[in-house]
C-alpha cells in the first residue's frame, strides 16, 4: 500500500470545467490534508523545492515567495525554520488574499481500487 502523504499540487489548462468564468489558467495550486504539522511539513517542503530552484536558476536576485495565511492558519513557528530568502509572511486574513475563490482549480479526489 503506497504511503499518502496528504500534499496535491494541481496545475490549471486552459480548461474551465465547471464553467465559473474566473478560473485563472495555468495557475498552480497546492492542497494539503491533515493538521498543522501537515501543512508545515508541506511549507518545508516548498521551502527546499525554492531554495535548489534558486541555485539551479544562478540569477542575481532569487525570485520572491510571498504566503498569504487564511484567517485560521498560524504559520508563525515556519518564520525560523525556513531558508529561502526573499520570503514574505503576511499576517493571517480573510480579505486582501491573492487569489479569489474559484480562481485556482480545485482537487479532483480519484478512488483508485
């Protein structure tokens, strides 16, 4: 039985599937599953995934990551342990998000078995 671990990235086509008309193309979107230590072990390993990316990309000024929590979200132990820079905490809310909903596509759950 293969281990889960509850993190699913979904890449958006060009596709609008459910016909919502504000469906953003070509937007990733990662869905994690679980408690907080799911999500932050999900954010550690972004935070990898960032920081080889950087080195692989050797650019002068690393690309900037910005986290935008929903209301609920305390992300506050993730300030210390996360490497890459530039990185951008802003403070949990409910408005002022970056993306809307419907504008990511949402997971698509397939029972296989």
């Amino acid at each position: 039985m293969p281990l889960r671990r509850g993190i699913k990235l979904v890449l958006a086509s060009q596709e609008d599937p459910d016909m919502v008309g504000c469906f953003k193309q070509y937007r990733p979107a990662f869905y994690v599953a679980g408690e907080q230590d799911a999500l932050e072990n999900a954010f550690m390993l972004l935070d990898s995934f960032f920081t080889h990316r950087a080195k692989m990309m050797a650019r002068a000024t690393n690309f900037e990551v910005q986290i935008y929590p929903y209301v609920d979200v305390d992300l506050s132990a993730l300030r210390e342990n996360m490497t890459y820079t530039p990185l951008t905490f802003h403070p949990p809310s409910r408005e002022g998000l970056p993306l809307k909903i419907f504008e990511a596509r949402v997971p698509v759950v397939t029972v296989v078995g």
